[in-house]
C-alpha cells in the first residue's frame, strides 16, 4: 500500500467525523423507529376494531 493510497482513505474516513453526521443519523433512525411504532399501534387498534 503506498502512503498515496493510504491518505486517500483516511480522507474517506474523514467524512465520517463531521460533527452533524452521527446526530443526523441518529435524528433519521429515531423518526423512522418513531414512525414503525406508530404504523404498529395503528394497525394493532384497527384489528381490534375490526373484531
């Protein structure tokens, strides 16, 4: 591996330290899992409803 190749990857790995990455991803993952809950309560409350 020459020292070419290694900076150009740790210049890729530096993309993943922004300070706004992980709380994006986080932010993302928190609405999602936000929306899954919800869409399974609703569809919990609409077959009980249905019997």
């Amino acid at each position: 591996m020459t020292a070419t190749t290694l900076e150009m990857g740790l210049q890729e790995l530096e993309a993943l330290e922004a300070p706004g990455f992980w709380t994006g991803f986080a932010i993302g993952a928190g609405v999602v899992g936000a929306g899954v809950a919800g869409a399974g309560l609703y569809l919990g409350a609409a077959a009980l409803v249905a019997t």
